[in-house]
C-alpha cells in the first residue's frame, strides 16, 4: 500500500555542501613550488641512503624510509611513461576537454610526475616521447605554476 | 590459536541506477534480511555488525549510527568502513579479525551505495593527494585509464582485448538477474562506442550503480550449525601503497612491484600453491574496467607477465573456461562501490556452493579467489574454499 503511493510520487530531501579547505604541503614541498614560482625550476629529493631520486618531493623514502632533507635540481626535461586523453567533463576538472594527462618520469628520477601535456596532436602521444616543462608567466607556488608538459622538437 | 572463519549466509539486492522508492534504510534492510534468511538465523543471533560505503558519495557520513535499526545493530558491537573501494573487501577481513580472534562468535557485514543520490565525482576526488596529483584526476577514471594504457604497451596487448573482456562479462551479467548492466554486447559494439578516457571507451567503464550486500561470517562450530554449505575463508592479506610511487616501483629499474605483486605473492607463497590456474578454478575480481583482467592476473602473478592477453583471448576466463573471472559480470556491469567488494567475496562464495543459479560457472571449483582494489593503492585478496580437509 505504502509502495504504490510512493513509486507515484517519489519524495527527495536536497541540499548543498560546499567545501573548502587547505593542505599544508610541508617542508620539502614548499621549497619545491618556491623553486617553480621564483626560478622556473623543478627539484626532486635523493635519498641519502639508497640514492634514488624522487619527484615530486616526498620526505620519506617510499623504498628505505629514510628521512629526506635536501632537493635536488633537476632538468625539466622528461619521458612520457604512460598518458590518457579526456574527452568528458565534470565540476571538478581543471581543464575543459579534450586535454591529455601524462605521467612523466623526468630525467635523473627514479619515480614520476602526473601533469598534463600540450601542444600536443592526441594522435602523436606516445609513451617514450620526450618532453618539456611549460611555466606560466603569473605563478603562484603550486603545481599549476607548470602549466603543462610539452613534445621536445628535433632541432633541423 | 584463532577461530576458523566461514560465510553461512549471503544475500544482495538487485542492483540498478536509479531507485528512488527506498531510502539507503531500507535498501540494505533489503540485503540483511536475506543474508540472515539465507544463513537460517535471526538478527538477535549476530554479535557484530560491520556496514560501509563510500563517504560523501550519498552527501552524508555516519551510516553506522544512521542506519543501525535498519542494518539490525542497535546495542550490538559494530564497525563503519570507509576505505574506499576496498571497503567491501575490509569489512570481510574485519569480520573475520572479530571472529578469528575470539571476539564475535557470528559477524554481519553490509556494503552498500546510492551512487545516485551524491556527488560521486567531486567525493571521490577527495581521494587524491592535494599539493600534486589532485589537479590532474578525471574523477575515478584517470588511474583506471593510465594502468590500462601502461599494461598495453607493457604486454605489447591489442586494444581488441578490451572488447572481448567486456563481452564475456556483458555475457556473465545478462545470466546474473542481480547485475545493474545486463546488455550483451560484441566486441565490435565495445570497440566502437565513443571514447571518454583513452583506452576507455564508454562500454569499458563500470557503471554507477545502486544496492547492497550482506553476509553473515561465523566460526566454526557455529557455522557448521547455520549451513551444510559453509565457505571458508582460507586466507586473505591487505597490501598498501603510497599514491603512484607504488604503481611504478619499476621505473628506477627494479622488478615490478604493485600492491597487486605483493599481495599475490603472500597468498601463493601462504598455501604452497604453484600452480595457481590449476590449484585455484575462479577468481572473482574486483575489475573496474576490460584490461585490468589481464594486468591482474599477471600482477597477481597467476601467469607470466605479458601471456595473460593471450590466454584470456584463447577462453580461459569465460564462464566456461578453465578459470573464470568474475562470472557474476564483476565490477564492470555492476558497481556500487560499498558493495562491490563485498559482492567479489560474496559471488565467489555461491560459485563455491555452486549456487549462482544462470551465471554457475561449468567446471567444478573448489578454491576460488576474490579481490578488493582501491586505486591499485590499496589491494585486498581473499582465497576462498568449500573444504577445509
């Protein structure tokens, strides 16, 4: 009885939750976005014990949970790993679509970065392409202070 | 020396995308009372009560508290899981830490979702790490959409796997009157449907859908009270990871190491198993998308890494196959995601009782296992037996 007046008439209760909040990204991961805003630089950390290189910066050792103190610099320069290219949109996309998204393992690291890459035709992506850092002209220390990725072209 | 732990009672609603006539109350009521049904008890005969679901997805938070007249545990010792999309797969191994060390005699576990009700994508991009990945998710998709595109260039794996994965579930699911996605669809239809995140096309992607599962757990002399069928939980192990530093371990230039590896390799190593595709008949896989059947099985390291395109394309994980992989149509035709992990455990356990009606696999099973995933940062796997002898 219940159910027959109810699948006439459905009854929903809405409402909005609205949710900010900021993330303290902790000592190395500052220095990493000072070094982006003031000099266009991307730093990774090496872990003094086993020696990989990890960006971004973590300050543990994802292999020997060693401390981390000290960056190091490194080129900006990359290789695409592996990439997806969005052709759908929703509230909280950065971008509108169609836009690829990369994870680049760059030169001198032992882990990878996740960014988006431009410049770019979708049907050139490949994984082992080499690439480069982007910045943009306002940056405001964080990760959107690179503004993307881009394919290194041949010189000639 | 701990309790053996066995599953006596399983019952799940049928899943869909919309049902607007029930609230969540009332759906997973649904979901308990054929669990208790099923395993021949009443609610005042479960010690605890173990319920979860995704937090924010329904745009609110304290489902334990909210819903225990519903899910019956109302002055009964209790958990909420929220770990994301393992959380069907935790309440299981929580369950079985209750029982396994004396705690709970009898243990419910509920997973449940109304994907429709909340703002799924903007909750789960909660998950991802905010000073550098966040930007970047697509919502759920994006990791799914980069391990596939790894695992093809890795395994040098046609795109066409794909489509025939999604057409053995897609046959799976139209004999599981329980799935949310019913649709027999050819590898054609799957190939050809529009692309929404390369490699994915949208006949690649699960689904969001809306149910609830429950299972009754109890030890040993208990169970063998409830059930002349009781499945037992041989084995299960959890394995962590860090946000993408885990998925690439290989890139500074050692051997593949995933939750995935790590996880596989304890089970097998644990029951002495060396010939996983003959030792072990099913797997019920948590499998969000076509590729991850393969990537899987080989990080799960059920066969070498880069053949387990070519065995799936030969028919080894149809229904009818050798080893079938998610006969119930898995996480590709049905998914909502509090209950996905719990159905794995669950569908893998009717297999073993050889009650999954339509979608019974052909061959005789006699272990099974089933796995939980939470962006490959988190896996959970179980190895399930109808005999403990």
């Amino acid at each position: 009885m219940a159910n027959e007046v109810v699948k006439k008439e459905p009854m929903f209760t809405e409402g909005y939750v609205i949710m900010p909040y900021k993330y303290s990204v902790g000592t190395l991961a500052s220095k990493f976005f000072i070094e982006i805003r003031d000099h266009k630089k991307i730093n990774g950390v090496k872990c003094p014990k086993c020696n990989i290189v990890i960006v971004p910066p973590r300050s543990v050792c994802i292999k020997c949970f060693n401390k981390i103190e000290d960056l190091v610099e490194l080129s900006g320069k990359g290789t695409l790993v592996t990439y997806t290219v969005a052709h759908y949109d929703s509230a909280v996309q950065a971008m509108k679509p169609p836009y690829a998204i990369g994870v680049i393992k760059l030169d001198g690291a032992d882990t990878a970065i996740t960014h988006f890459i431009g410049e770019v035709d979708f049907k050139e992506l490949k994984a082992g392409m080499k690439l480069e850092a982007v910045f943009n002209e306002t940056r405001n220390a964080n990760i959107l202070d690179i503004k993307y990725f881009k394919p290194v072209k041949n010189k000639g | 020396m701990s309790h053996r732990v066995a599953i006596t009672g399983i019952g799940q609603t049928r899943h869909s995308g919309r049902r607007p006539y029930h609230n969540d109350g009332e759906m997973i009521h649904e979901a308990v009372s054929l669990a208790l049904a099923d395993a021949d008890i009443s609610i005042k005969d479960i010690d605890t009560v173990i319920i979860g679901n995704m937090d924010l997805f329904e745009g609110h938070y304290l489902n334990d508290a909210m819903l225990a007249d519903y899910s019956g545990s109302i002055g009964k010792s209790g958990f909420k899981m929220n770990t994301g999309g393992t959380v069907g797969t935790m309440e299981v191994i929580t369950a079985w830490y209750n029982i396994a060390s004396g705690q709970s005699d009898t243990v419910l576990v509920i997973g449940w979702e109304k994907h429709d009700e909340g703002p799924v994508t903007s909750a789960i991009t909660t998950i991802y790490e905010p000073a550098y990945t966040r930007w970047f998710s697509v919502g759920a998709l994006s990791g799914l959409a980069l391990l596939s595109d790894d695992y093809l260039r890795r395994a040098n794996c046609p795109m066409e796997i794909g489509g025939i994965v999604r057409s053995y579930m897609s046959e799976n699911a139209s004999r599981n009157p329980n799935a949310h996605l019913r649709e027999k669809y050819t590898v054609q239809d799957v190939m050809n449907a529009r692309m929404v995140l390369y490699p994915l096309t949208l006949l690649m992607i699960c689904p969001t859908s809306l149910g609830a599962c429950a299972m009754v757990l109890a030890k040993e002399s208990k169970a063998k009270k409830m059930t002349k069928k009781p499945v037992w939980i041989k084995d299960h192990v959890t394995v962590h990871a860090e946000e993408g530093g885990g998925l690439f371990d290989a890139l500074s230039g050692g051997p593949r190491r995933t939750t995935e590896t790590e996880a596989g390799k304890t089970i097998l190593k644990r029951n002495h198993i060396t010939k996983p595709l003959e030792e072990i008949q099913l797997f019920e896989m948590y499998d969000p998308c076509p590729f991850f059947h393969p990537f899987f099985l080989e990080d799960f390291q059920l066969c070498p890494e880069g053949e387990a395109w070519k065995l799936i394309e030969k028919g080894l994980t149809s229904r009818e196959g050798s080893f079938p992989i998610s006969p119930s149509g898995g996480v590709m035709c049905t998914n909502a995601i509090g209950d996905s992990g719990t159905l794995r455990v669950a569908e893998a356990a009717l297999q073993l009782r050889e009650d999954a009606g339509e979608h019974q696999v052909t061959r005789k099973v006699t272990q099974a296992l089933a796995s939980g995933f939470g962006g490959s940062n988190w896996t959970d796997l179980f190895l399930l037996t109808n005999s403990l002898d």
